[in-house]
C-alpha cells in the first residue's frame, strides 16, 4: 500500500471548520505545521458555545485563519479562494441531521446544494489538488444488503438530507468529470467522541441523564432485532480523511466515493450499556438511563454498516477505536466540560 504522506506546505481549506470533524481535522494539520483556512457559519442549530469553545482552541495557531461565513454566500467564497489559494478543500460545511430535514428543509437545500455548487464553482475557477467532501451512509437509504459497499444501488434516498448528499455526489462527479476537478467523496457513518454534536443519540442520552430525565430508544424495544449501528470514533475519522488528502483519485478517474466508518456495527442497547459504564466511571457512581421504548422512527434505517476495504486499499485506513474506549473517552470530556457534579 504505496499513498503519499501528507504535504506540510499546501494550504487547506476545510469548511465547517468549527464543526466536530472540521475542528479535529484543523487541529491535526496545524499541529504539523500546516496553514489552515476555516469557514463556518457558526449556525446555531446545536449549542454554538461547543463551537466558539472548539474555534477558541484553533485561534492560538499562528497558521490558521478564520472567516465567519456561510458557504451558500458565493461572493465571500469566491473571494477567499481568490485570497488565499487554497491547494486542498475540505469541504465539511452542511446541514447535518436525518431528523431535522423533516422540521427545516430550507436549511439543507442551502447548505447542502446551492453551497456545495459554490465550492465545486470556486474549485473550477481556482484550480485545487484535491477537493475533499463529506457524503453520508444516510444515501444507502434502506438497502437490505450489508455491509454497504461503494458499488451498491443508493437511488432510494428516504431522507431529504440523504438526497441532499446523494446529489452532492452526482454534482462532484459532473464537475469532476468537465473541469478535471480531483474530488473524493466520503460517506462518514455515525461519528462520536468528546466535543461531539450534541444532537447525536449518544450526547443526547448523557444530557438527558443528567437532566433527570428518560432517554427514548427508537428500536420498539425489540431488542432480537435491534437497530445496527457503525459507529466510528472521531481521531479514526481524522486519520482516515489525512490519509487522502495528499492521495487524490488519478487522471483517469477524477472522481471517487469512499466509505469511511468501522467495519464493525454494534447494537444499539449495547452501545447504550457502554455509554452507562463509561459514565459511571466518569462520575465515580452508577448511571442507568432511565429507558422509554418507542417505534423506529420514519427515515431511520435498521442498519448501517460500512464496508471499509476500498479506502484501506487506498491509504491503509483502518480504526482502531474501541466503543468502549471512546465512549470513556467522550464520557471523562462530558463530566469536565459540564461540570457534572
């Protein structure tokens, strides 16, 4: 497995970059040296104290730049390409959340496609490397099939976000395909660690827990046929996507799609259990959740489960996380960064 190490003197430009993955992959390059660009809207669809808090740890970097704005403002974004010469785009920016997409549709149609058609315009108007974006299992829809693969049918999209990334993909390829745009999309299954988003399941049941409050598992109480999850620890993500940023798709095929996640799915109830032992740990005292059962909710998908060989072929990704690591790991950030008595 032959891939070229990351290069220290490109520019990257990484959207979202107060984002959960965006600022752990800002972090990375900086701490080797790397000049940074960060654009993020700062949106205040979590708690937006978590990102000042994230964007407070990049600012002390003397490489890094960071620009408030939104990707869907063409103009802002043309400008900082034409300024800055970005040699790689990372392109995280997006309205995240199956469930959400049900609520506020606008918002993913903005983010998701008239923003990722303004990166795809500045990539082609100032030629990058490598442009890098973020795809979803989300497009796998509710294929039978596991563990999902790259060459799998993913025309069903059941969610608005999962057609929103579905479409950047098809977009990516076009652009790619027209203007030789090197761009490589990754379809990222569930990602957790500390600093994470809280609107994930696993954020979410530590805050209910300490509200006093039940969590609602959304699997019927079933737990024969529980929901499957493939959920892969956040410095895994991150080594995964550094890997490819030097190693973009070859001349002949511009564009490439890869699964980036852990081989490994875990049943939902016991990944919850994780979670109680990681916390009672943490705190020093026993934590249960208290469990209310309720049915799958509409857009959720039984299972997600990424094959992961493509990507290992191509720059030797493979996590090494186990749940229980870094669920103690998210758990021992929670008690700290909450105060949690």
């Amino acid at each position: 497995m032959d891939y070229k190490q990351l290069d220290t003197s490109k520019t990257y430009l990484i959207t979202g970059g107060t984002g959960f993955i965006g600022f752990f992959l800002s972090k990375k390059l900086l701490e080797q040296g790397c000049r940074v660009i960060g654009i993020d809207n700062l949106n205040d669809y979590y708690d937006v104290n978590l990102k000042h808090t994230r964007l407070e740890l990049l600012k002390p970097f003397e490489k890094y730049t960071f620009i408030k704005s939104d990707i869907s403002d063409k103009e802002v974004l043309m400008k900082t390409f034409e300024e800055y010469k970005p040699n790689v785009v990372v392109n995280l920016a997006a309205q995240a959340g199956v469930r959400y997409s049900l609520e506020n549709p606008d918002a993913y149609i903005q983010s998701n496609t008239i923003g990722f058609y303004n990166i795809l315009e500045a990539c082609r108007h100032n030629p990058v490397d490598h442009l890098v974006y973020a795809s979803s299992s989300s497009v796998y829809g509710a294929n039978k099939k596991v563990p999902f693969e790259e060459v799998d049918f993913v025309d069903n999209p059941v969610s608005l976000y999962a057609a929103t990334k579905k479409s950047n993909e098809l977009m990516a390829h076009t652009y790619s395909h027209l203007y030789k745009i090197p761009a490589t999309g990754l379809r990222f299954f569930t990602v957790y660690g500390p600093m994470g988003r809280p609107d994930m399941a696993y954020f979410g049941f530590a805050d209910k827990y300490f509200n006093n409050e039940p969590i609602r598992v959304f699997n019927n109480g079933d737990f024969e046929n529980d929901l499957y999850r493939d959920f892969t620890y956040i410095d895994d993500i991150v080594e995964g996507v550094e890997r490819l940023l030097n190693n973009p798709p070859t001349e002949a095929v511009t564009h490439k799609v890869y699964n980036i996640g852990n081989n490994s799915p875990e049943k939902l109830m016991v990944f919850i259990e994780a979670l109680e032992k990681a916390l009672t740990k943490a705190t020093g005292r026993e934590v249960v959740f208290e469990k209310i059962f309720e049915p799958i909710k509409p857009g959720d998908v039984p299972a997600t489960y990424a094959s992961t060989e493509l990507l290992q072929q191509a720059v030797g990704f493979k996590p090494k996380t186990t749940i229980d690591e870094g669920l103690q790991k998210f758990a021992d950030w929670y008690v700290e960064y909450y105060k949690v008595k």
